[in-house]
C-alpha cells in the first residue's frame, strides 16, 4: 500500500473543496459588504486655484487657470484634468439633485449634479468611466482578507500528511 500516494490524493482533493468552499464564501461576502454600497466622488480643491474673492479682483481668472471652477463653497478642479484618478468615497444617501448610475457589479455612483457643474456631461462620463475602471481597487481590500484561509489550511494539512508518512515510515523500518 502506497501511504504517500493516498495522503497526496486526499491533500489534492481536500485543498480544491476547500479552495471553492473559501472562494464562495469570498464572493458572498463581497457582495454584502461592498457591492450594494453607492459611491459620490469626492471633489478635490486645487491649492493653484485662485478663490472666488480673487477672481472678482482678476478679470483674467478662467484665462489663468482654465482647469478650475469656481462656486461659493471654494474653487474646485474638474476631474478630467487633474493629474491624479478621481477619488470615490461610500455614502449612505442622496440629496436632492443627486443622479444615480448602477453598474453591472451591483454598486452605484450618485453624482451631485444640481450644485456641482463637475460633474455634469463630459465630467461624469469620465466619472463614470473612472469608477468602473477602479473598481477591483474596491475589490481587494475584502478579497485579500480571505487570503490567509485559502493559503493556510491547505497547507498545513500538506504538513501533517508529511509528517505523518515520516513517522509510519519510521516504524516501519525500525
């Protein structure tokens, strides 16, 4: 009887039911925890920008920085011009004006559209884009906590069948 050939088969068998069994259980859990959430995207203030008090004093504002807007809560920078990706941030509800987008993953990306014109045409087409295109940036952080399940068990079990082969083997010649 070949005792390391079994161990093997039941090793191989026994890490591919649990890898699917830990892969479900991942999915299940992305979806709760992450899939249903919807998304505004945070408007970033550009330091460059002069403010609404200095544009009245410069008539050349829109010449001198034409990537900016200016609105009474301060100046903002459009989205497809800033040099980094746009940030998404989870919120709970929406406001008046809010426009909704779902996407195929189940999530939902609420843009502020009655007060910002950043994100209104062009601008949330590029949203849009963008929080699709980062999506698996959403995606890892959960993923990668069921990490240590799939790798671990695995094996360990690996481990005791050696183990255990070495000390049959051990008796069997002694």
């Amino acid at each position: 009887m070949n005792i390391r050939r079994g161990f093997f088969r039941i090793w191989l068998v026994t890490s591919i039911v649990w890898t699917g069994v830990i892969v479900w259980l991942a999915n299940a859990d992305l979806e709760k925890q992450m899939l249903k959430k919807a998304y505004i995207y945070q408007e970033v203030i550009d330091k460059n920008c002069k403010t609404k008090y200095d544009r009245e004093n410069y008539p050349t504002f829109k010449e001198l920085y034409p990537a900016c807007t200016t609105f009474e809560e301060g100046t903002f920078i459009k989205p497809s011009t800033y040099s980094q990706p746009p940030v998404f941030i989870p919120h709970e509800r929406a406001g008046a004006g809010w426009t909704s987008y779902d996407f195929p993953d189940g999530s939902r990306l609420m843009l502020d559209q009655s007060t910002t014109p950043n994100q209104t045409g062009k601008e949330a087409e590029f949203l849009k884009d963008a929080f699709w295109g980062q999506r698996w940036e959403r995606y890892w952080p959960i993923l990668d906590t069921w990490r240590p399940w799939v790798i671990w068990p695995p094996f360990l079990l690996g481990v005791l069948f050696i183990a255990i082969d070495w000390m049959i083997k051990g008796f069997r010649y002694a």
